[in-house]
C-alpha cells in the first residue's frame, strides 16, 4: 500500500471500504500493508522481509483483507503486515530527520556562510588601477548574461559597484545549455604581487588514498559564486 501522489505517473487502485489507495506493482513478490495504530507490534519470527540493501524489515504477521474496488465483485487479497516506513531505507539512517535537522541540504543557498577562521586574503597590487573597455556580446548571448547578473543580484551574491578597477567580461558556455559570466582577469594578474606559497604533490594526495575501498564526491551548486 502507498500513498498516491496528485502529480505521480504510478497506478493506484482505490479501495472504497477503507479509502486506501493500492500501488500496482506486476512485479512485485507479496503485497504488504501497514499495522493498524491498535495493533500489538510484535515481529512474528516466521517472516524475514529484507529491503534492496538487504536491511531487515519486521513483520507483524498476515491478514487478508476484502478490497471493493468498484468491480463487479470484492477481490480478496493477501498481505504481509510490515512497516512500509522502512521499506527502502536504511534502519540506521532516519532521512526524514537528518533532512529536519539540516533543511539547506534540500534548499541550497548561494550565499556564504561567515567563516569560522580568522583567515583573511588580501591581493596586493602595484602601480594604478587597471580598467577595461566593455566587450560587445550577441543579443541573445547578452540577454543569456542580464538574466544571470539579475540571479546573482537578488542572491546577494554581487552588489553594484563603482570601483576604478575593471576587468573584461568573458561568457563560458555550459553543457546544459546555460551560460557562466566570468571576469578576464590577466591586467589584474599583471599588476599582482605573487603570492608564493607551496602546494602539495599530487603523488602524496594519492598514497593518501591507498587502501581505501569507499570514495564520494562533491558537486558544488554554482561553484564559481563561492570564489567571489
């Protein structure tokens, strides 16, 4: 049993003696239906339900159960009682909870959070500003750009300036299709003061890794915003 969504493409059956509403699966194995809130929960040893990462699932036993399906006549059906809030989740994670307690993981924000270091980068520059001509864009290209300047702009992410220093922008097509206004910063370079600091050896990165048998990814959402 589960509950059907006003905008999912899944076929449900509705049964008009208790209002449930049935996914039809063809494939599946058994057909399983949640306890009553009155009903003693205590897992009946004879069944043994495993989800997809074979994480057990306790069951509370059989019923079958007369469904008015608005046919000629009602279908009497099996069902496994079991939990359906642990059917494809892990036992030992709770999404719904790590969802409540950190809400920007399905909500993502452009906008930085403070720092929590002291840390503080400074460009030092010689010599006066540098500033650049405006670079002609085509129509559809500069109409691409206005409408993400405006995004960044109510994102907080930019603010209008008048600072002598300017540089010329430059437009990165994207692979879905988008565009992403970046500056051409090699004036800006020019008059830059090196900061040399040492960077690791990608060889020591790697011995690092050796061993290890789980890796994961990050993909942050608009990187280059988190750079300006």
């Amino acid at each position: 049993m589960a509950e059907a969504s006003q905008h999912t493409s899944r076929l449900f059956l509705l049964d008009r003696q208790s209002g449930q509403k049935f996914l039809i699966d063809s494939g599946s194995e058994i057909c399983v239906i949640p306890p009553s809130p009155t009903m003693n929960k205590s897992p009946q040893s004879n069944f043994s339900l495993f989800a997809a990462n074979n994480t057990k699932i306790p069951a509370y036993g059989m019923v079958r159960k007369e469904l008015n399906l608005g046919l000629r006549r009602p279908f009497i059906w099996t069902f496994i009682i079991a939990d359906p809030s642990i059917l494809t989740v892990d036992a030992n994670i709770n999404f719904k909870n790590i969802l409540s307690e950190y809400p920007d993981l399905s909500n993502p924000s452009l906008i930085s959070k403070s720092a929590s270091h002291g840390t503080v980068h400074h460009i030092i520059t010689t010599g006066p500003p540098v500033t650049a001509r405006p670079r002609r864009l085509h129509p559809k290209l500069c109409d691409a750009v206005k409408v993400e300047f405006e995004f960044l702009l109510a994102q907080g992410i930019i603010r209008p300036s008048k600072s002598p220093w300017s540089s010329p922008l430059h437009v990165v097509p994207k692979s879905d299709s988008t565009v992403r206004p970046v500056g051409d910063y090699r004036q800006l370079n020019s008059v830059t003061e090196f900061d040399s600091y040492p960077m690791p050896y990608l060889n020591d990165f790697a011995h690092a890794l050796h061993g290890k048998r789980i890796f994961s990814k990050i993909d942050i959402f608009k990187a280059s915003t988190k750079s300006l």
